[in-house]
C-alpha cells in the first residue's frame, strides 16, 4: 500500500463506487502494463476487486475498492493523519 501508485490508485478509488479501468489509467497517466501490474498486487492483498464483462460487444473492465479495501484504506490514512499532526518536542 506504500507505494506511490498503489496509493494513488487506492485514493482515486476512494472517491468513486467503481470506475473503468480506461477513466482510472487516464485520471491517475499510467500505462495500460503498469497500471494493470499494481492492480494486480492491490487484487492479491485483497484491497481492490476487478470485474471484466462484455458492454455492447467491447470488453470493459471496471475496478472498485473491496469493502475491506477500503476499511483498510481509512485506518491507513487515519495512521498518516497522526504522523502527520504528531508535534515533535
């Protein structure tokens, strides 16, 4: 969840029910292998869950956050909120 891009990914999803992978890859300018490569890491911790179907003869592939992605998600940026307006003395 650190990284970069997968925090991107989890923070644009946050936002959203589900969203298309083309509208995720263009709001958050990956490409299509990079993009799909840390989905993939998000689908294995079980943050995020991927549904492909066929939408009037076209493939579509839509990305939401799993429920206890998102769980997850909000603990994680709660412990980022404390770090962050933690004083040093």
């Amino acid at each position: 969840m650190h990284s970069p891009t997968r925090l991107a990914i989890l923070g644009a999803l946050r936002r959203v029910q589900q969203i298309n992978f083309a509208d995720l890859q263009e709001s958050l300018e990956l490409s299509t292998s990079e993009l799909s490569r840390q989905l993939g890491v998000l689908e294995k911790d079980d943050l995020v869950e991927i549904a492909k179907f066929r939408e009037r003869r076209h493939a579509v592939t839509r990305v939401r956050l799993s429920p206890a992605g998102r769980e997850r998600f909000e603990e994680y940026l709660e412990e980022l909120r404390k770090v962050v307006q933690s004083e040093i003395g």
